[in-house]
C-alpha cells in the first residue's frame, strides 16, 4: 500500500491550543523558548504535537511513554535506541520518523557510516556483532512479529532483562508510532535507495523538538 502524499488530518495549530493544551504538550518540547520566542526565526511548532493536540487524553498517555525511553530512567544507550528506532523507520517507510531521528541518532553518536548502512539491514560490515543482532530484532520483530530464539539469546548474552523489555518497547512503541503517522500522511525525508548496500527488504527532535 503507498501512504498517502498529503496529510489526512489537518494539524491544530499552536495558536488554537487552549491553557490546558498547552501546559500537557509544551512539557515535551525542548528548548520551547525558541519555538515560542516570537523572533522572525523561531522554529514553526512541531506538526507531531499539532497533531497530537487534537487529542489530549492520549497524548497526556502517549508521550510520557516516548519520553521515558529517552529520559534518566531508559537502560539503553541513546545510540543504540536511535539505531532501533531508524530501522523501525526505515522498514515502515516512515519518513518522518526518518528524517527525526536521523538527525537525533547522529547527535547520540552513530556515525555517518552507520547512518547510510541503516537501510541495508545487518548485513552490512560496519555493524559490530551486538549493532547486528540489534537490527535483526527489529526485522524479525516486523516480519514475524517476535524476536526469534537464537536472536534473543545472542541479545541476552549482552543486555539485561530490563533492557531486553527495553528494547521490546522500543521497537514496538515506534512501529505503533510509524503506522499512525504514515496513515495519518504525515511524511518527511526518506531515501529513496540504501545507501552502501541494496535493501534487501523493499517493504514498508529542526522540527522534530518533541519526544517522538
């Protein structure tokens, strides 16, 4: 199925948030003095938490969960979260989810060599062997929808139990995330071929300053 090209909701702007809207979204926005700051050049508000206004319970629900993985309490490292969470991107063709978290995991660490190896799975050599089973969890999570035996043990063998459920939720929370976003047509910069490597899959913070 291809996306739709044009989102399908329109986004509540900024300006039409209530006192209540503001004080649950804003608290998700970093740095939200310069979205707010009235300057010529201040960031437009992020389309996701216009988007996310037009429903405030599951927002209140949602994004604490987003945050979490991010925040002071998550057991993964950043880099390999942002690792995780682009391939998410990447398979779902997410494009925003892309085009954030892009930018998001080369803050975190990844280099631009891991970056461009995102799309062609873990077969790629700049992988180390755990970067490899990291991204085989992913696809195995997408195309059978668990992690199989030996990658699980292969996990195990490096990661805890809080960071394998971690993990668990990582990928899944962001494929939930994916799927509502590429519904809803809300797109940004994807790829249009691996590159470093042929996608052997085919299958489906700027702006991105909120948690998602």
């Amino acid at each position: 199925m291809t996306p739709p090209t044009e989102p399908r909701l329109t986004s509540l702007p900024y300006a039409d948030w209530d006192d209540e809207t503001r004080a649950t979204l804003l608290r998700y926005l970093r740095r939200p003095e310069l979205y707010l700051s009235g300057a010529p050049d201040a960031p437009p508000m992020p389309v996701v938490l216009e988007m996310f206004a037009h429903h405030l319970p599951l927002s209140a629900s949602w994004l604490p969960f987003t945050e979490m993985l991010a925040g002071e309490n998550a057991t993964l490292p950043i880099e390999q979260r942002e690792l995780l969470i682009l391939r998410v991107a990447w398979r779902t063709r997410s494009g925003y989810e892309w085009s954030q978290h892009r930018r998001m995991g080369a803050e975190a660490g990844l280099t631009a060599a891991q970056l461009d190896a995102i799309p062609s799975g873990p077969t790629s050599a700049v992988w180390t062997p755990l970067e490899r089973t990291l991204l085989t969890a992913v696809d195995e999570m997408i195309d059978d929808h668990a992690v199989g035996d030996a990658t699980w043990a292969s996990l195990a063998s490096s990661l805890g139990p809080a960071e394998m459920l971690e993990l668990l939720f990582v990928v899944g929370g962001y494929l939930c995330l994916a799927a509502v976003l590429n519904s809803i047509g809300l797109q940004g910069g994807l790829p249009t071929a691996p590159q470093g490597g042929d996608d052997d899959e085919g299958r489906a913070g700027g702006e991105g300053g909120a948690a998602p």
